[in-house]
C-alpha cells in the first residue's frame, strides 16, 4: 500500500496522502486498492478523530490513469470489459466505489485537501470526504463523458445530496472543467483556502479535541440522512458496464487521444 497511499498517524490524526506524484496521483489499480486498503485499516484505528486525505505533487488526483484510456483505445477497454461491475464486492459497493465510498464509511470526519486538479475518479474520491478544502487555483471535473462513459465510482449519491439537480446534470452532461470558487458556490467545496492541506489539518485537530464519542455519533447521523444509497451505486455499475468498450465509447477515447472531433454513431 505504500507505494501508493501512506498514512501517518500523529494526535489522533491520521494524513493519509497519495503518493504517486509522477503521475499525478492518477488512479491504477494499485492506487484504487491502496485506497481500500487505507479505509479499511482506518475503520478500526484505535485512537483516530479526524483524516487529512491530500495528494503529494502537482495535484490531489488526475483521475483514472491514462495507460487505462489507451488501451480503451485499442479496444481493450482498458483490461476492464471483462468484469461484472455491479457484482457488490464490499456491501453495497464493487472495489473501485469502494475506494471513495470507504471514507464515507470512516468513523470519524474526513477532509480532503485539494490542489491542482481533482478530474473524474479524482473528483469522486473527493467527493469521498466530509469536507473539501480547496487552493484558489484548484480545479474539478466530473470528467467521465469526455470518455463516454458515465460516474461510476460511487459519486452519483454523492453529488444527488450536494448540488441542485440541474448543476449535476449540467457537470456530468458536458464533464466541464469547474474552478474552486464554482465548486464553493455550488456546495462542492467546504472552503477555498491559500493552503488545504494546512486548514484541513487545523481542522482535523480542532475536531481531534472534541468528545470522540460526539463526533462519532454526528458522522454517523449525517450518514443516516442521506436514505439507502444502495440503488444509485448498482444503478452507476449497471449503466456503465453498458458503455464500456462499445463502439461510440471507444471512439470517444479515440477522438481525445488523437485530438479531433469525435465520430459517433448515432442511437
């Protein structure tokens, strides 16, 4: 796991930063197990109270990694066409919606410190946390459609509970990139900060100073609120594995790749 996530424990505080900085914290199977991995150690972390979830580098997470998309473009669909997503391999989630899910499922709040960019997964594993801090110039998108495909890692019962129905179909219709202050209007972002990563580990020690006990039990009856998120989760798997390495969709990875207009066949 650490040589994709690493976690350092410090007053009830645990950093946990993604550690793969010369490909932009972008998410590989490696990275998306590590993820799991992280959040399943920090489920059962004596003494825990807050998480710090940040990226080292030039940004929080670039997204699905590229060696992905080009193999989708061979018609591979990047060695993932194979697989029966909506098969729940940790309760209501697959693996991949897992790795954002599970920091839902952390017993105590966790933030997440944004900077550079946080694209498609990146943005969902953002998504993830109970709070996002954002730098100034930070950047989002939920960028899936530009591959054609759709969100599928566990973003869609997310973003339902944040923005407004018609800014979510807006974002994931045109996978526009949005800034940080876009993001903080829309409900997006907790903050816009010079420095995430230095507020959400200030926050995280004024959190780590309240009752445990309290925090504990207001994450958990913030959980509560949202309704079951089980049919949004399946229903993300059932529709992407409809997509995946179909002709439209591998000509939308073509067509960005190769840097032209994409050319679709039409339904």
């Amino acid at each position: 796991m650490e040589h994709r996530v690493k976690i350092t424990m410090s007053d009830g505080v645990a950093d946990v930063r993604l550690v793969r900085a010369d490909k932009m914290n972008a998410l590989d199977t490696d990275m998306v197990q590590a993820l799991v991995a992280a959040s399943e150690r920090l489920k059962t972390e004596k003494g825990l109270r807050a998480v710090v979830l940040s990226g080292e580098g030039r940004a929080f997470c670039a997204g699905l990694d590229m060696g992905r998309f080009s193999a989708m473009k061979e018609g591979d669909a990047g060695g993932i066409s194979g697989r029966d997503l909506s098969v729940r391999t940790h309760g209501l989630t697959n693996l991949a919606q897992q790795s954002v899910w599970g920091w839902r499922q952390v017993p105590v709040p966790v933030i997440a410190a944004v900077h550079g960019v946080a694209f498609g997964g990146g943005c969902q594993l953002a998504l993830g946390a109970d709070m996002r801090f954002l730098a100034a110039d930070a950047r989002m998108s939920i960028m899936e459609m530009k591959w054609g495909l759709v969100p599928d890692m566990a973003g869609t019962p997310i973003l339902a509970r944040l923005v407004r129905d018609d800014v979510l179909r807006d974002l994931t219709f045109t996978g526009r990139i949005f800034s940080a202050q876009e993001a903080l209007g829309w409900g997006l972002a907790t903050r816009v900060c010079d420095d995430p990563y230095a507020a959400a580990m200030e926050a995280a020690r004024e959190i780590a100073g309240k009752n445990p006990h309290a925090i504990r039990a207001a994450k958990q009856m913030l959980n509560d609120l949202g309704g079951d998120p089980g049919p949004a989760l399946l229903a993300e798997s059932v529709e992407q594995m409809k997509l995946i390495g179909q002709p439209n969709q591998r000509e939308a990875v073509r067509a960005n790749l190769e840097k032209r207009a994409p050319k679709f066949a039409d339904v």
